[in-house]
C-alpha cells in the first residue's frame, strides 16, 4: 500500500497565494487611498 504525502506541498502553496492576497490588497488600499501627505498615509494605515 503506497500512501503518497504531498500535505507539504498544499501547505507551501497555500503561504504563497497569502502572501499574494496580502501583498495584492496592500497594492490595492495604497491605490484607493494615494497617500500624499502624513495624513494620507495614516488614512492608509487605518485601512
């Protein structure tokens, strides 16, 4: 009986498409937002 394992694979795969998310949305809230000045980004900071 062969029990292959590829849980390790599906575990780095899933840090990556995180990662992705978090770098996407940051890309995304920075776009919205367009801070200028200190106070833009401390409204960038909030969201």
């Amino acid at each position: 009986m062969s029990n292959s394992d590829n849980g390790g694979a599906l575990i780095g795969l899933m840090w990556i498409v995180t990662i992705g998310i978090s770098i996407g949305s940051g890309i995304m809230a920075w776009n919205w937002i367009e801070p200028n000045s200190f106070f833009g980004a401390i409204g960038f900071l909030i969201v």
